[in-house]
C-alpha cells in the first residue's frame, strides 16, 4: 500500500504531487502563523510548525519552478488586526531561517563565505554577535528628534499594529535619547514577560476562570495587544533591544558597537549577548545558553547568531523573508534541560503510587512545563535520578512530560536520600499488605521510628533540601494515618 503524499519523502514525490504537496503546505503554515500571530493561540508546537516549513522549502529546493507566486508560506507574521490603527515601517521586520544542529550552522556560514567571496584568511576570523532568542513579541520603535513617538508589532513585516501608548506603559522604554542621536531612528526589540510573571498571571486567570496562556510569549503578545492600555499597564512586561531598522544617519561600523550604544540611551540589551569569531565559538555558546536555559528568569528558545559588520550585512541583504546575514539556531523544541527540585507521590485513585518531578520551569515544545513524570521506583533507580539534579525532560505532542535522565553533571545529594524515598514507598504499600489494623499500625509505626532515625543521622549534613522532605514525609505519614 502506497503511504498518503503527506507521508512520503519529498524525494519520491511527482512533479504532480510536488505541487498538490505544496498547496496543502501552504494552507497549513497559514493557518498556524495566523494563529500563532493573530489570535496568540497557537495549535501546534514550533517543532511541527518548523517541520511543515522545512518540507516546504525541501520540495521547493527539489522542483523551484511549481512555486506557487506570492506563496503564503513566505509572508511574515500575520494580517493586521482592524482594531488597532496601522503604521508603516521605513525598513521592513523580516523573519529569520532557522538552523538545528552545527552542520546546518556551517551550511550557513559556508554560504555567507561564498556570497562576500571571502578570503580563506578572512572568512577563519569573521565575526558573528550571538545573542539568546527571546521568545516574546518584537516590535519597532521610531524616535524623532530623540523623542519616542510611534511603536508598533511586527505586523506582517511592511507594517504593524500601532501600540504606542501601550509601550509608554513599559519602564524598558525611554521616551527621550539622551544625547548624540539621528533625527529620525527605529529601534526594534522583544517584548517579553518572566517565567515568574506569567506563572502568577495564570493564576490570577484561572482564579477568574479566564482561558490561560500556553507560555509567556501569548501571555506578553495578549497583554501588549490590549485596547485599553490600563490593562496593558498592570502587566508586568520587559523589554530587550537587539537591532537597528532605519537610521538617517551612520551609526557606527559594527552590530557589537550599536548595542553598546543602546545601552547609552537607556534601553535594556541582553547582558548574555557576546562576540564571536569561530564555528566552534558559535556551538560553544550554544550548548553553555542550552544549559543556562532554565535557570533564565525569561524564556528563550535558540541562539540568534549575526553577521557583526554592519557594511557586510549590507553586501548581503535579504533574500525572500529572511536577511541573509543572520540566523537562529533553535533548540530541540520537545527536549529541554532543567533542575529537579522535588519528588511528590502521587496516589491515584486505584492506589498507584507514582513519583512526579517539580522542576524549574522551561519552555518544551511552546509549553512551560513544571512537572514531570519519573514513572516509577525501578526508572528512578536505573537513571540515577535525585533531587537537584540537572535532568533532560522531554515533551512529546500531549503526552506527559517525562525526564529522560540526568547531565553528566553531579548529583547534589547523596544515594542515603535515596533510600529514604524508597523506604516512603515500601511504608505505603504496608497498606495494600495488611488487613488487620492493629498489624498495620504496628508496622507503621516500626517503620516511621526507623526512618525518623534515618532523617536524624542523614540531615545533619544538609540544609534546606533535606528539611523540606523531612517535612513532607511527616505530612504523608499525618495523611497515611487518617486514611487507616
């Protein structure tokens, strides 16, 4: 049986085929940027988002000339909503490729090289600026004498939504340069809302029964795209400036300098940002950023990488949506690394007992994910799993976050603690093996003065983390016992 178009690699399509793939391609990477744009609303996450996008361009790459003309694979961002008044950028906000891994990273490189015609001298050293990619909403602010007078989103790239007295709201934007601006400036930056900030704006919408946000960037994207500005103004956004639109005069030789000068006038540039020279440099900066990734107070979802000369940028320029001259390198989008924080026991309603990770929060997949599944006793064992390790978790469509393992990192905590979370167990299915009560409570009450011997000589040599499961094993004997 021959698998549906959909299913079958690019490479064994007809030219017939080719072109019907297209078409329903085309649909799809519409409808989900308009959701993802539009709406704030996304269906998909950005790997399968990224998926559709590349067996577009795969079959394009294969057959260039049943293109469809204008395709609405290429438009950038999505239609303007009618509610907000409209304002034209002086230079367009174009979209960026995406790469995955260090070869397709060097496939970038490899293409910049040969579009300047760069020495092999040159081209060992050429220098790039990595900036983390924040995963917010970007907008385009045009100062005019040194005054902020319009902000608008990204729009569909030629023009955005003005949201202007919304971004006056925000501390990160300063209504007047300082000194030695152009006469006339666009700015562009991310819009963003912390892991912190969005958690407690979830709350407060769930207490009001409101739909919730899948992550931080609808949240900050529904926040910033309010009428009433007042309510954009209880949020508590943030902002990044990160590039250079239109500028009615030079402003310096390189990307690295222009940052530097933001900073300057006020504006608040990504402190992680750095300069470098090499593909090794690039990859390096990429798997430290990876590790950090958690820890961020703010969600990230790749590395931007850019050409640093400004001049260069300009030799290169764009070609279809994206420049030519910059690139993001995403993350896996259903993995993620992150620290484990604790293990609960869940009891389920047949009596199961399953162990679930909290961890700190990360982006997996366009999700914020906080929990995990550790499955059971035996996984926990054979991954060598504690608490407070560096772990890697995975997120798969709508199953169950799971942790995959931990980083070769090393484990905080010692295996003591570890036997003292499977003797928790053991004491819990005494309950399942007894019948009578009083044998029941006579084998609790042996294995609580055990472990309550075990928790005094172990957490003499530890803070806080052994005290908070002394004091959840204390609250899961208190509730053991009321079941009995």
């Amino acid at each position: 049986m021959i698998p549906p178009t959909s299913q079958r690699p690019p490479t064994e399509l007809t030219i017939t085929e080719a072109r019907d793939e297209l078409k329903r391609l085309e649909t799809l990477i519409a409808y989900h940027n308009f959701a993802y744009y539009h709406n704030n609303a996304p269906e998909i996450s950005d790997a399968a988002f990224d998926a559709l996008r590349q067996r577009y361009n795969t079959i394009v790459s294969l057959h260039p000339t049943i293109e469809p003309t204008h395709s609405a694979a290429h438009a950038i961002g999505a239609p303007l909503d009618s509610h907000f008044g409209k304002h034209q950028h002086l230079v367009p906000m174009l979209s960026l490729d995406n790469v995955f891994n260090r070869a397709d990273f060097e496939s970038f490189v490899t293409r910049v090289i040969r579009f300047l015609g760069l020495s092999p001298d040159d081209a060992a050293c050429l220098p790039f600026i990595a900036e983390p990619k924040i995963d917010g909403l970007s907008v385009n602010l045009t100062y005019k004498n040194g005054v902020f007078t319009h902000g608008t989103t990204r729009g569909n790239g030629t023009e955005g939504e003005d949201v202007t007295e919304n971004l006056r709201t925000l501390r990160d934007i300063p209504p007047q340069l300082s000194y030695s601006y152009p006469e006339l400036i666009e700015i562009r930056g991310e819009v963003f809302l912390s892991k912190t900030d969005f958690l407690a704006l979830n709350t407060e919408q769930e207490l009001s029964k409101k739909r919730l946000f899948a992550n931080p960037r609808n949240a900050a994207a529904g926040s910033l795209r309010q009428l009433d500005p007042t309510i954009t103004a209880q949020r508590p956004l943030s902002l990044f400036a990160y590039a250079l639109g239109f500028s009615s005069e030079p402003l310096g030789n390189s990307h690295w300098d222009f940052l530097k000068q933001l900073k300057k006038w006020g504006f608040p540039v990504n402190p992680l940002s750095q300069r470098i020279t090499s593909i090794e440099e690039a990859e390096t900066f990429f798997t430290l950023i990876a590790k950090q990734r958690a820890a961020l107070p703010y969600d990230i979802d790749g590395v931007v990488y850019k050409i640093d000369s400004l001049n260069l940028q300009n030799r290169l320029g764009t070609i279809g949506r994206v420049p030519r001259w910059a690139t993001a390198w995403k993350f896996p989008a259903e993995q993620a690394i992150t620290t484990l924080r604790d293990i609960e026991i869940q009891v389920g309603r047949t009596g199961t007992l399953t162990p679930v990770a909290h961890l700190d929060p990360v982006n997996i997949g366009g999700v914020l994910v906080t929990k995990a599944t550790l499955h059971n006793e035996d996984e926990i064992i054979r991954k060598d799993i504690r608490i407070g390790d560096r772990v890697f978790v995975q997120r798969a469509g709508d199953v169950i976050p799971q942790v995959l393992g931990i980083t070769p990192e090393t484990s905080i905590l010692p295996l003591d603690l570890i036997f003292l979370f499977f003797l928790i167990i053991v004491l819990f299915a005494v309950r399942m093996l007894y019948d009578q009560k009083m044998r029941l409570y006579a084998a609790v009450q042996a294995g609580y003065r055990v472990l309550h011997k075990r928790l005094n000589d172990s957490f003499t040599l530890f803070l806080d983390t052994p005290l908070i499961l002394k004091d959840s094993v204390n609250k899961i004997f208190a509730s053991f016992m009321r079941q009995v």
